[in-house]
C-alpha cells in the first residue's frame, strides 16, 4: 500500500507536518473540504487553536466527514488536534471529536511556563527511547479510559498517548528534527 496522509490545513502548524512526511519520502494531502478525505490513509491534526479549529471544522462541513474517517483510519493528533480528538475539552468553546477517551485542560502545562522545551521519556514499538519535545501552551491530559495507552510521559503524566489507531501528543514534534513521532505513525499504518 502506497500511503497517502491528510494534513488537516484549516489553521496552525500544518506545513511542518508536511515537510516531515516529505523527508519521510511519503506523500501529503492538505484537507480543506470533506472530499479531500477520500482515498486518505490517515490524517493528522496539527497544533493551532483549538476553539479556532473547532468552529472551522463546522464551517467547512468537517465534522461529521473526520468522525466517519476516524472510524476506519488512524488520526494523529498535536497540541490542539489532541484537544480536538479528546471526548472532552474541558472547554465550552471546543467542540472535540471525541475520537479518543480522554478529559483535557486547556493551556495546562501553560500556566507556570508559557512554552518550554525538554526531553521526554517513552516507549515506541516496544524499546525505550528519548524524544525532544517542544510544550506551546501545551494541553494537559487530566483523565483517560482503559484503553489509552501511555507512551511517554513528562513528570509522570502522559504526553503522547494512542488508543486502537489514533495518536496524539501535547507537544509538537513537528517542530525539532527529531523524526521518532512521524516515523512511528506511519509504522502503525503498516500493522
Ligand atoms: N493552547 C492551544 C489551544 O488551546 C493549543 C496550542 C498549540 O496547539 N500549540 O488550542
């Protein structure tokens, strides 16, 4: 199978995403419209705002078309796409698409530092490993369901989490030249 990923490009990040497909040697999308959806492989949601995305996700008829996606295809998630995935933004200018079982704050790791890059400490395809990770107004994962699973955590809570086929990080690996994150998403298409 020839991949083909969705970068979500309504607002935000998404252009980094891209170029880190693009060095990945696996070809992009951007999505604007539901139609952009077809023939998708997976789709990622980039950092941004969220209450910005979630209103424009309604504008361009998004919606409905992401959770029919979601339910077949792996989504992954940053920043604000992993407020957009939670079932519960904490927020009532968020509507999340609930793709994921998990409560979230908003600015969570925002509050004490506005923005802070660190290492984390994780678990990919089944070895440990240390990823670079950049918090900008970082959400916090406050609650989860059985069925996320923790892969890194930053002073023992979770920042990047799956659960079945979606993905979903507070920080933004798109942003330092570490490749771990996208690498390992395109694996799970794979599987
Ligand atoms: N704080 C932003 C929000 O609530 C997310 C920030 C980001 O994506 N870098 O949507």
């Amino acid at each position: 199978m020839v991949a083909l990923i969705g970068i979500l490009a309504l607002q935000g990040d998404f252009a980094r995403h891209r170029s880190k497909f693009d060095e990945l040697g696996v070809a992009t999308r951007n999505v604007r419209y539901p139609a952009d959806l077809d023939g998708l492989s997976a789709l990622v949601i980039p950092g941004g705002e969220s209450t910005v995305l979630s209103k424009q996700l309604d504008a361009a008829g998004l919606r409905a078309a992401l959770e029919d996606f979601a339910r077949t295809r792996p989504v992954m998630g940053t920043c604000a796409g992993l407020i957009m995935m939670a079932r519960d933004a904490g927020d009532s200018k968020v509507s999340p698409l609930g793709l994921m079982d998990m409560t979230v704050r908003r600015n969570g790791w925002g509050r004490q530092v506005h923005s802070f890059e660190t290492h984390i400490e994780g678990r990919l395809n089944g070895a440990p490993t240390s990823l670079p990770a950049i918090f900008i107004r970082a959400p916090r994962i406050v609650e989860y369901g059985p069925a996320v699973n923790i892969l890194a955590e930053h002073e023992g809570e979770p920042v990047l989490v799956s659960e079945g086929r979606h993905l979903a990080m507070v920080f933004h690996p798109e942003l330092t030249p570490d490749i771990q994150v996208h690498e390992y998403f395109l694996k799970s298409l794979a599987a």
